[in-house]
C-alpha cells in the first residue's frame, strides 16, 4: 500500500538536484527498482533474518531505531494498562454492587464523557494544569536534563568469559532492556532516576488510559450485574456462605473472563492512543516516530512500526486468551 | 419506549446540526478573517471564545467547524456501510472460502488501531480532510462487515427465510426483502456510535498535521495549530474539545438510546 504513494522515494530523498544516475543508483540499493512482488518477498525474506531495513531518512536500520524507542512505548502503555486495570475494575464492581446509587451516577455518566473525550485535547489540558499551573509535573520526555541513568551493567563483568557473538547479542538485549527507566532505575538501585522517570510517566499514562479506562468500567459494570443475576449465587447463599464470599468468589470470579478479553483487546486502542499521547508529551516512543517519519516517507521505517504494533497487539491477544483459560476452566475442558 | 440517553443525544445532536446548517448567519465573523493585532485574546463581548494563534475569532471556527466534523463523520461511516454492509452480506450468506476470505482480511485490518491504519491509508493518498474521511471509512469497514456477516448467519436460518426460499425466491430478493431488513437494528446503533467515532479520529488525525490542513477550521486541526500556544492562551485549545467532546457524547448517548430502544437486554 505504500509503494502506492505517488511520486519516486529516491527522487525525494535526494532532492530535485539529484542527478539521474544518482536516483538509479539509489534505487538499485534500496531494491526499489524490483518488481512489487519481489520487492515484498525479499522483505519477509529479509524480516524473518532480522533484517527490517534501513530509515530512509537516516540510513539507519530500522531495528536499531525501533530498539531505542519500544521500550518507551511499552512501559507507557503498561503503565496505562496498570491503571485501567487497578482502578477500573474495582470501579466497575462497586458501581455494580451499587446499582442505582450515586456512585454508580457518576461512574456511568463519567464513562460515557470518557469515551467521548478526546484524548490529545485531554493531555493538552493535564499539562496546562498540572505541568504549566500548578508545576506538579513534567510534561514532557522521560527524565529530566541532569538526571543521569547508567545502562544495567550487571552482565558486562560476565560477558567477559562468554563467546563474542553470544555477547554481543547479550549486550545488545541489556541495551534494549536498559530503555526500560523504571526497571532499569530499580536495577541500578537509582532511586533519583527512578522517582524522576516515574513523575515524567504520570501524565503520559494518566491520559492514555483514560478512553480504555471508560470502556472498562462500563465493562465489568454489565459483566458483574450479568453475574450478580445468576442463579448459582442463590445456591452459594442457602449455603450459608457469607455475602462477601458470594460477590467475590462466585460473581466476581465468574465476571473477569469477558473483562480480560476486553481489556486485551484494548491494547490496540492504546497503541493507537500513544501515536497521539507520545506527539503531544515529546515521549520518545514508536509513536511519535511513525509520525515523524509519515510525513517523510520513509517506506522501511512506518512498515516497521506497523509490524511491530501489530505483534504487540497479537501478544497482547495471546496473553489475555492464556489468561481466560486459567479464569475458566470450562474452556481448558473444551 | 423511550430512553432518557436517546433524547438527551438527540437534542445535542439537533443543536449541532442547526449550528452547522446556520453557520454563515450563526458566525459573528469570517472564520478565515484574522485580527492580527489581537492574537491570542482572552474572551471578550466582541469575541466570546477568544482569538486564536493568527487573531481569527474562534466562535466563528467552531461554528464553522460543526459543519465540517458533520460531514466527515456521516459520509465516512455512509461510505463505509456502502463497502462493509455487501462484503458481510456475501460472507454471510454463501459462507465457504469466500466467508473465510473476508473474515481473515477483517480480522487483519481489525488488528491494527484505527489511528495506524488511517494513517497509513493517509500517506498513500495524501494529506487532506477528504483523504482523511477516505482513511477513516477505510479503518470502519471490518466493523460493519462483521456485523452485518453475524446478522446475516442468524437471520438466514429463520424459518420465514427458509419458507420464502422453499417457495422459490432468489438471493437477492432473500436478502433485500428479508435477511438484510433483519440485520438493520444493530448496524443503526453502531453507525450512531461510529459517526462520533470518525468524528474523534478525524480531529486526531487533523491534530497530527495528516487531516484538514491551515487554515481550514476543523475542531482537531485548531487543537494542533493552538497547542503551541497552550499556555499563553489556553482558551485556543478549550473550545474547540469541549465541541468534540459534545458533538461526540450525542452520537454516543444516541446510539445508547437506540441500542436500549431495540435491545433491552
């Protein structure tokens, strides 16, 4: 679909003072002179032996520049998940246990402007308010200038003893790990670091998680009522359980695997949601990267970004399908 | 029936619409027109929502902007019900490899976020609030498709269906007259649902620089030009979300009310 894009990619990497030879050159190099089909085979050839191309704009290779910046996305949108998770479930639950009353109000008519808010607008407004008004936080990057975070060293000392490529592959995974600030900082026990990387993900996170945050509540809300109407919660009373036994074990327990479904499926609108989180907070994700590089057209680069969004979003998947099994052990029976 | 959520959405969306359709005699200004001695101004009588980033009265590019948002939202879902509703339909009802065909490339598309494949559906055909509305009834299709693929597999077992086809009908007539009729409810509520929803991406996009390009005055494109200026004048960035935001909670609280309406469950 990208090579749909009119206009030549050698030609406007080069300039208009390119000469023709130049432009052919290039595009021998590149392999844009091939045919469609040859062009995608040699791709998937070239991405199952970890080669995901050069940036055109940099001449940089894409895995290199998608190592330096997934971390930054994924901590980000663990983050925000972390959130929806511990404060949209119990928030479901209780406007549940609570149907009608206040709380319930307020969590239905607040889930309803949630979903409707958009989410840029959001994070321009927790900065504004937050960041620039009361100073209570940093609005943009991931730490502040001068705040200093050494790369995990701890295998370095081994790596002496182990073969080369082994070690260079091993300290290419700690580098990669290293992008993590939060677990980086408590590996490095730096807990300067570790508070500031923490303040600088607050408002990132907090805005993030706001949409998936809504769909959530409103979720576990209508799962937990459908389960507080089963039948079987009647038996477990004339049982004599004790009513919090009841919610928690039976209806709760019986609720949670359509809300992890959900909640996995939700990975895809926060991926969505950090493209526009990570532009307006200057995070260094693939968010903020793919922006930068559509307007550049840089073929190999956005092609990245799609693929590894899309295994992120297919892990993701995976992850909460395990997770269901587990929930409901009809399903390990089926 | 009624529902409370409907009206309520109803209402905003009819206040919206008669802003939109009254806009060059609702506008105090030209949306375009730019009082640059007085940029960024705080709101006053003559202003009421201030000026933005370039001296243009905001009043005048939201309501004007009503008119854009509108568009976009109704014709990228139309467009998308035009493609998506037939593809479902043909998957449904002959199923085999040509449901599988569909299902899986659904599925596929399903797996990206919307904003990702708007925008890459946006630097293949450039940037631009049409290209844009293009992107996004693009990334609506697998919605539609799926739904009306679901309604069509539940429908066409009925034994009115059966009985009509037993006495002689042919497949289009099977699926003008009965099967699709049948799958319309669903499909009504999510295309309320789905016109907020291109409206929101369509400001997102706008806000990225890759939708409606300066100076036209679409809510999403003011959010991106104003953000710079976000905390000298913040009242360039309010307005226009708090439009977004409404113009969205009506299609939303509409599509709430539709769905309780014809599906109590």
């Amino acid at each position: 679909m990208l090579r749909l894009i009119p206009g030549d990619p050698a030609q406007i990497m080069l300039g208009e003072h390119a000469t023709v030879e130049q432009v052919a050159q290039f595009r021998a190099d590149s392999g844009l002179d091939q045919p469609l089909p040859a062009q995608y085979l040699g791709y998937v050839g070239g991405l199952l032996r970890g080669n995901w191309g050069r940036s055109i704009k940099t001449n940089v290779p894409v895995t290199a520049e998608l190592a330096e910046r997934i971390p930054a996305t994924v901590e980000l949108t663990l983050t925000a998940m972390a959130i929806v998770c511990v404060v949209g479930i119990p928030a479901g639950v209780l406007a549940a246990f609570r149907r009608g009353s206040a709380l319930d109000l307020v969590a239905s008519g607040g889930t309803l402007i949630g979903v409707s808010m958009p989410l840029f607008w959001l994070g321009l407004l927790f900065g504004h308010f937050f960041g620039y008004r009361l100073g209570w936080l940093p609005t943009s990057g991931r730490l502040t200038i001068g705040v200093e975070l050494e790369p995990i060293s701890i295998v370095h000392a081994l790596s002496q003893a182990l073969p080369k490529l082994l070690t260079a592959r091993l300290n290419a995974g700690i580098d990669f790990i290293s992008n993590f600030y939060v677990l980086n900082s408590i590996l490095t026990a730096n807990h300067t670091a570790l508070a500031d990387s923490l303040r600088h993900l607050c408002l990132p996170s907090l805005t993030l998680s706001t949409v998936p945050l809504a769909v959530i509540v409103r979720m576990t809300r209508s799962c937990t009522l459908d389960a507080l109407g089963q039948d079987y919660l009647q038996t477990a009373r004339a049982k004599g359980l004790p009513e919090r036994d009841v919610l928690l074990r039976h209806a709760l327990r019986n609720a949670l695997p359509p809300i992890v479904t959900v909640i996995g499926l939700q990975t895809g609108s926060l991926l969505g949601g950090a493209i526009l989180t990570e532009t307006i907070f200057s995070w260094p994700g693939i968010g903020q990267y793919v922006v930068n590089r559509v307007l550049a057209r840089d073929y190999p680069a956005v092609q990245g970004v799609v693929l590894v969004i899309a295994l992120l979003v297919v892990l993701t998947n995976l992850a909460a399908d395990i997770c269901y099994v587990y929930l409901d052990p009809r399903i390990r029976y089926e | 029936m009624q529902s409370r959520r409907g009206i309520a959405g109803l209402l905003i969306l009819v206040l919206i619409s008669c802003t939109a359709a009254l806009a060059p005699w609702l506008a105090p200004y030209d949306p375009l027109e730019q009082h640059i001695l007085e940029r960024r101004s705080p709101p006053s009588i003559q202003h009421p929502l201030g000026l933005d980033e370039l001296g243009r009265d905001n009043l005048s590019r939201v309501i004007y902007g009503a008119r854009l948002s509108l568009w976009v939202g109704v014709t990228a879902v139309l467009l998308a019900l035009v493609i998506g509703v037939p593809l479902g339909t043909i998957a449904g009802y002959r199923g085999g490899w040509i449901d599988s065909l569909v299902t899986s490339v659904m599925d596929v598309m399903l797996a990206f976020p919307t904003v990702l494949l708007a925008i890459a559906v946006v630097i293949v055909l450039g940037r631009g609030l049409t290209n844009g509305m293009y992107a996004l009834a693009f990334a609506q299709i697998p919605t539609y498709a799926r739904l009306t693929r679901v309604g069509v597999l539940a429908v066409k077992e009925r034994e009115y269906v059966l009985a009509t086809r037993v006495v002689g009908a042919g497949p289009i007539h099977l699926l003008w007259r009965h099967i699709l009729p049948g799958c319309l409810m669903p499909l009504q509520t999510q295309a309320m649902i789905g016109i907020g929803t291109a409206i929101l991406e369509m400001a997102g996009l706008s806000f990225l620089g890759l939708g409606a390009q300066p100076p036209t005055p679409e809510w999403g494109a003011m959010l991106g030009q104003g953000r710079g200026a976000i905390f000298a004048a913040p009242h360039i960035v309010l307005f226009p979300g708090l439009a977004i935001m409404l113009t969205v909670l009506g299609f939303n609280l509409l599509g709430d009310g539709l769905r309780d309406v014809f599906d109590p469950r």
